[in-house]
C-alpha cells in the first residue's frame, strides 16, 4: 500500500485524532456488542433487540438537526471535548450497573437513551472538525481513513467483547469501553486547532432548522440521496438486530459465535470501505451505489436461509461489502452538492436519516421476524435492497437524459467518510 494512502498523517492534529479515535471506537463497538448480549440473554426477545437498538439511535433522529446547528454555531472542539466527557460518563454509568448485578432491561435502555441524546450531536461536530485538522488537499484522504478506522474497529471490537463476556463478565466489557474514552479526550486537549472564528448569527436555533430544511428540498441531487438512504436504514440495515438469533438460536452458539459473525460483517464492510478509497478519481459514484445496493441485497438472500455457519460468515461478509457504499456513498455525494454554510445541517440531517431510522426499521423488523421468521424476515430485506438498487439505476437513467455529460462527483475532488459515532 503506498505512502500516500496515509499521507494525511502528516498533520499532527489529524495524528492524536485518529489514535484516540480508533481506540474508543473499539470500545464503542465491544459495548455495542455486550449490550445486544445482555438485552437477548435477558429477555430472550428479537423484538427487544429491536427496541434496543431504537432507544440508542431514535433520539439521535429527534436531536441530530440540534446537533447540526450547534455545529454550525459554536466551537466544535468544545463541544466535540464535551460530548466525550459525557458519553464516558454514560459507560461508567452501564458499567457500575451491570457490576451490582441488580439492573433492569429498562435500566439499559435508559442509558441507551441518554447515549442516543449524545450522539446527536457529537457527529456532525466530529465529522466538521476534521477539516480543521489537515490540509485542504489531504480532507478526501483523511475523511476514507476514518471510514477504514471505523470499520476495522467494527471488525475487531465484537470478536474482543465475546472473549471478554466469556473469560471475565459483562461488566468488564463495559468497564474497557469506559476507559477508551480516556485516550479521545487526551487526544483532543493535545491538539493545536487554529484559532475558532465565531459564524455570523443572523438567525435564532429555529431559523436556521428551517433554512437547512428548505436548503435541502430545493436540492434534489441531496434530496434522492436521502430518499433512497432513509428506505435502505428503515427496511434493510436492521438485519443487524437479529444477529444475535442466528448465533444463539440457529447456529447454536454463544457470546464468542454473536462476535465473529459481527466481526465477518465488520470484515466486509471494511474491506468496502478500501474498495471505495481505491476507487480511481472521476469514478461514477452513483454507478459504484448502485452496483453495491445489489451486492447488500443479494449477500442477505444467501445469508437468510444457508445451514452452514462457514459459509454463513462468507454471505454476512459480502452483504457488509454492499451495506459499506450506501452511507459512504450517500455522504460523499451530499458533500459535493452541498454548500459550506450548510454543511452542518446537511450532515445532521444525513445522520438522523441513518441513525434515526434504523430503531424505527428494527423495530418493525423485531414484530416481522415474530410473525414469519428471522430467516425469512432476512430474506425480504435482500428483496427490498435488491429494489432499491433498481430504484438507482432508473434514477441514473434519468440523469443521463436530463443532465446529458454533467460530471459525475470525484473522489478526488470529495471525501470519503462514515457517520458513525465513537
């Protein structure tokens, strides 16, 4: 791999970032994951699994345009430093719970909640600082790095939280993700950021919501994209709810199976993450999008249904290899479209379309799978990717005749990057 694949290293600021951003999101993901273990081994329930997932994600549906307009208001490092202090807060919190062994499923959630609130509005101001951090020229090449972090970390915190769960408990799982926040925040108060220039304020909180909402309808490049990303969050991306089924239920297994079946899926969607950073510039990202919707769906059909685990882990991987583009894809097409004043709002209405309709998806997912089935519920999300993909080629088809030989975005031109939070 060449040098200049991490040429975004040389920024100092960039540096401490992505170290201390790599090892919370490890946490991150270990907590993800033991909190999915817990809720299952309590209840026994997919549709709790659902209602899990909704109370992390759903409140950062209601808060994330807050979020983007504190972005766009305030210092962002503030409120990045303050966000992390919180949410390291919040582990403590689960991890004190789950140690006295006297907690609720309702407990959990609650703190899931409080977490979701958190979100909301540590994304857009992480995503946004990162163009504080480097050069102009090395943004695309610092932002695909982040998404490969996020997803190595994807790959290995879940695989790390079985071990763990098994040798030593619940609570030391969270209690490790607790102490990743540590290095985030030591990061962040060694960084050097150029003097913060407070934005013009020519509008109240409420204002400024309503110019970003207008901004995007009178977008239609950025309206598609987030029409087709809510239908991917809302039917498909919540198969990942029902993991835990087939490692317990279907493949017989434990904590350890939930994690290397999560970690394959991991695997998939970083190797996606690679393929979209390697892409040559002047590459058709709507044409890449839409190839992969079909690669997620079908890489469901053949993992609903299959009896063999080895292969099961093969289909997960390659499902996650498609899942990958569709929100990398989506946020590397809104950055080319949308102006900077708005980038703020823009992307936190990226990410409440992302994070917010997912808990809605899961829990529509967690009745569904009750009434017809995991397995089948599965394979209906593959049908429905496999129709949105349709949905992207009819809407290229009708650029094409609209548009004629306008350029298609570049990765060269823009960054590469994943709303996820740490």
């Amino acid at each position: 791999m060449k040098i200049s694949t991490f040429r975004a290293f040389k920024s100092r600021n960039y540096r401490l970032y992505f170290i201390g951003q790599s090892v919370s999101l490890l946490g991150t993901w270990m907590q993800k994951t033991a909190v999915s273990w817990v809720v299952y081994t309590l209840t026994h329930s997919k549709f709790m699994l659902g209602v899990t997932l909704f109370a992390t994600l759903f409140p950062s549906f209601l808060f994330s345009f807050l979020g983007g307009v504190a972005s766009d208001r305030y210092n962002r490092y503030k409120l990045l430093l303050l966000t992390q202090i919180v949410s390291m807060i919040q582990a403590l919190l689960l991890t004190t719970l789950i140690f006295f062994k006297h907690y609720t499923v309702w407990e959990i959630l609650a703190l899931s909640v409080l977490l979701g609130i958190i979100n909301a509005f540590d994304v857009p101001a992480r995503q946004s600082l990162v163009y504080d951090m480097v050069h102009k020229k090395d943004l695309p090449n610092a932002l695909a790095l982040n998404s490969s972090m996020v997803n190595l970390s994807r790959l290995i915190g879940p695989g790390i939280a079985g071990i763990v769960i098994e040798k030593w408990g619940n609570d030391i799982c969270f209690g490790l993700n607790s102490l990743s926040f540590l290095a985030v925040i030591i990061s962040l108060l060694f960084m050097r950021l150029p003097r913060y220039i407070p934005n013009p304020r020519t509008k109240n909180v409420v204002g400024q919501v309503r110019d970003g909402l207008i901004y995007i309808a009178k977008t239609p490049d950025i309206a598609f994209v987030l029409k087709m990303l809510a239908l991917i969050s809302l039917f498909v991306m919540p198969f990942g709810t029902l993991i835990p089924v087939y490692a317990k239920d279907i493949f017989h297994g434990t904590a350890s199976t939930f994690g290397i079946i999560d970690s394959f899926i991991g695997l998939g969607a970083f190797s996606g993450a690679l393929f979209l950073a390697s892409l040559k510039p002047g590459s058709d990202l709507r044409k890449v999008l839409a190839v992969s919707t079909f690669i997620f769906g079908l890489g469901l059909l053949l993992f609903s249904h299959i009896p063999y685990y080895p292969m099961a882990l093969i289909f997960a991987s390659i499902a996650a290899f498609g899942m990958m583009s569709q929100f990398t894809i989506s946020n590397t097409l809104i950055q080319t479209t949308v102006d900077p004043p708005m980038r703020g709002r823009v992307i936190s209405l990226y990410a409440m379309v992302l994070f917010g309709l997912q808990p809605l998806g899961a829990l529509l997912i967690g009745l569904i799978s009750e009434r017809i089935g995991v397995k089948n519920t599965v394979m209906a999300e593959g049908f429905i990717a496999l129709l949105i993909g349709w949905l992207h080629i009819r809407n290229l088809k009708r650029n094409k005749i609209r548009k004629g030989k306008t350029p298609v975005p570049s990765l060269e031109k823009q960054p590469v990057e994943v709303a996820l939070s740490a």
